[in-house]
C-alpha cells in the first residue's frame, strides 16, 4: 500500500517550511535512511530522511516551494510491488479532493464575516438602550468604585498604588473577601489583573489609546511605486520578529552598564596564542578571541549567582545546573544564537574552536534544531563593528543576555594619574521577573571580575 510522505515538523514551534530541495526523483528506488529532500525551517535547513522502503511515486510538492504546512502531503512512496502509475494517480486525485475542501472553508469564512458584522450593531443597539433592570451585577462594580464607593486594600497595598499611578479601583484583589494587596499592585505594574478603566471616567479619558500598527497598504501609500524594491520576507525574518516582539511586550527588562579593563585579557590572549601548537600544515590549534573570553566569563559568573542562571514560567523558575552560553551571530538573512552547552567546563580553545564551527553552519543553515533552542543567557557582540556600547533584547525562554562593546583605549585615573587603558563596555539586559537589581548586579559584578582577571577563569 502506497505511504503518503507528509511535511514534517523539525522543531518545536515549526508550523511552515520551505522545500528547498528534493535528493530523489520520481521513480527512484529508497530506502529506509535515505535523504529524501531538503526541507529549510525558521533558522536552518535540514535533511529528511525516509523510514519506509518503496518507490517514489509521485512529488506533489516541487522544490523551491515555499511555506508549506507541517502535514501537508508532499510526496507518495509506492510500496515494493505496487503499481507505481496507480500510486502516482492516487496521489494527484487526493490533491484535487483537497481543493475544493480548502475553497470551501474560504467561502465558509466569507458567508460568516456578514453575521458577525450583523451580529456586532445589534448588539451596540441593545447596549445603547440599557434599562434599570438590565444593567448586569458585574458592571456594577468598576461604576461604584469610580463613584467613589470603597475599595478594600491594605495600606501598603495604597501607597504602593498610589507611587506607581495606578487607580487602586482598577486593581483585581487576591486577599480575604477581594481586598488588594501588595502583591496585587506589583502584578498589576505589568499589566496582570488590571481591570479596563470605566467608560466615560477621568482616567479612561485620560488614558492613551495604543496606536495601531500601520498596514501594509497605509506603509505602501507613502512611498512613490518604483521607489523601492519589495523582498518577500523569509521564516527566519518572520520567527524573529514574532519572538522579539513578545519579548519586548512581555518582559519587563532593565539594564546594567559597566566597563572592563582589558589589559591583563589583552596580555594572556597574546601569550596563549603565540603557544598554541601547529598542525602538519602549520596552522595553529587554535586562535582565541576577546568574545570566546566573553562567553567563558559568563558562564563562570552564571555559576558562582546560581540564582541568576534561570528561566521564568508562570508555574516556577526554572534553575539550571550548567551554562548553556547562546551566542548572536549575524546571517544575510536575520540571526541566529548557536548555544555552546556546559560552557563553564570547556576550556577556552574547546570554546573558540565549538564556536568557529557553529558559526560556520549557522551561516550555512546547517544547525540542527538542539545546537540554537533553548540555553540559560546569551552573548551579543558588536565590538567588531565600532559600536561603543548598546543594550541586546532578550532570547526568551531565557532571562539575560550580555551586549558587548568594542575594546577601545580611553583615558582613566590611577592612583590619581590620567593613564591609556584597553577598556570595554558591556551592558546585561535581565528579565526582572526572574532577575531583580541586586541580583542583575551581582552576575554582571562577578563577570567583570573574571575579565578582568582571566586566570581565575581556570581556577
């Protein structure tokens, strides 16, 4: 019996792929193992491997395609002995059966919008001619408390309110009999169990509306047409927007700045290089950069603030027992944050020579799925482009990540003498869900320390 070969899933949050390219043809002869095609995801392309002996019957997806749905047919294997022109047919019949169920869904959806839009102005209609009778219980609340009814809360819960600029009525309370708390206010400063000011009331006059985001057609109808050159989007540019832009909405970040002193780093990196021994072709071992220093410190420092080498979820924090270090790199088409797992016990070489390879395959689109998800913090570094100093957004589901600046000779004081000095600039950007002030400053603290004394890094 023929197999349908359907789209497959590569990583977890995969909905869409593109199929980059089919290795067999139809007609060819597989095997269980075989590299059946090519399928390219958000952040890399991977091989697809067939589990079924049979005989390629029929491609119903050609390469080059784009944006294909995760179980959606693509292919039909004919098993051994089967007619493969009847397998083929097959398949070109249940693509067809598909069509008019897709159009069919289309016109469903066309025939709802009507009742919706019916549904909505009678609705506003039957609201607009409210009655004693009908006003619901619920409403009555928010009305009364801005009437100015009572509203149970403890004092803390009131002044904290009050220094944040939050009506204490607007806040849904978890106390004894509904009264506000302190630990509701600081739910409510992001956002979590704030009720809708009143409709008509001071403060939902007052209140700046968000202002929507911008369509396509309203962006276009800027521009001159011939003005530009419109480039379609890939995966890649789509899934980082998606993630930063809740990260940004969700995650109420703060910053931490501080400035390393880089000569002893400067001088070891010197001395280990130049020792580094050579292959037969006499290239050295290995050659260590100031950012594979970077990502040792890390996760050195993630160690010694357990506390801070954490993940949030609404359940518990997640404390993790190594440090998985991610690091940004830059691709033509987006980015992407290859993870050096157990950073803290690999050696600096292990490090820079992990790193060149992930790199070389991030660019090449060759990472699998386990080598960029996941990791307890991240290194970004721009210092190669100039940039003196700049704050990174955050890869969730972790909690931090560390934006690092270019090393740069300034001028500092010691010991009252105006000096040159190779310093560097970074900034550690932490979720303060997870991560608060104290704890921010103490992790970039004890980074600082091992930059700045890189022989405790093998201590």
């Amino acid at each position: 019996m023929a197999t349908n070969i359907l789209m497959p899933a590569l990583s977890p949050t995969m909905e869409k792929g593109n199929l980059a390219k089919w290795l067999k043809k139809e007609g060819d002869k597989v095997k269980a193992g075989d590299i059946l095609a090519e399928i390219e995801t958000d952040k890399a392309t991977m091989e697809y491997e067939a589990v079924d002996e049979g005989t390629l019957a029929k491609i119903v997806v050609p390469e080059g395609t784009q944006d294909v749905a995760v179980n959606a047919l693509i292919a039909v294997l004919a098993a051994d002995g089967e007619d493969v022109k009847a397998a083929a047919a097959g398949a070109a019949s249940a693509a067809k059966a598909e069509a008019p169920k897709a159009e069919a869904k289309k016109e469903e959806v066309k025939k709802e919008e009507p009742k919706k839009a019916q549904a909505a102005p009678a609705a506003g209609s039957s609201a607009a001619k409210p009655t004693a009778s009908a006003a619901p219980p619920a409403a009555a609340a928010p009305a009364a408390a801005a009437s100015g009814a009572r509203v149970f809360a403890s004092p803390l819960a009131r002044r904290l309110a009050k220094d944040a600029g939050i009506d204490i009525s607007r806040i849904s309370g978890s106390g004894p009999h509904g009264r506000v708390i302190a630990r509701d206010v600081e739910d409510a400063k992001s956002g979590k169990g704030l009720k809708a000011a009143p409709a008509g009331s001071p403060m939902a006059a007052s209140a700046p509306a968000a202002a929507p985001a911008m369509s396509d057609q309203q962006i276009l109808g800027l521009y001159e047409q011939g003005s530009y050159e419109s480039i379609p989007h890939d995966g890649m540019r789509r899934t980082i927007a998606q993630r930063l832009t809740a990260a940004t909405n969700s995650m109420p970040t703060f910053y931490l700045t501080v400035d390393c002193d880089l000569g002893r780093l400067m001088a070891a990196r010197e001395d280990i290089n130049a020792a580094a021994g050579k292959d037969k072709d006499g290239k050295p071992a290995y050659k260590l950069s100031v950012n594979d220093f970077v990502i040792k410190a890390m996760a050195i420092a993630l160690q010694k603030i357990p506390e801070a080498n954490v993940s949030w979820t609404e359940a518990a924090m997640l404390r993790h027992k190594h440090s998985d270090i991610g690091v940004a790199v830059a691709l033509p088409f987006g980015l992407i944050t290859p993870i050096i797992r157990q950073a803290e016990i690999k050696t600096l070489s292990a490090i820079s020579n992990e790193m060149k390879d992930l790199a070389a395959r991030a660019k090449a689109k060759k990472l699998k799925p386990n080598e960029y998800q996941g990791g307890s913090s991240s290194v970004s570094n721009l210092g190669m482009y100039g940039i003196k100093d700049f704050t990174a957004v955050i890869n969730p589901p972790q909690s931090s990540i560390l934006a690092v600046g270019t090393g740069e000779e300034r001028a500092v004081v010691r010991g009252g003498q105006i000096v040159a000095a190779t310093m560097m600039s970074v900034t550690l950007s932490c979720d303060h869900r997870a991560i608060d002030g104290a704890l921010g400053a103490e992790l970039i603290t004890a980074f600082k320390k091992l930059i700045e004394n890189p022989v405790m890094m093998v201590v």
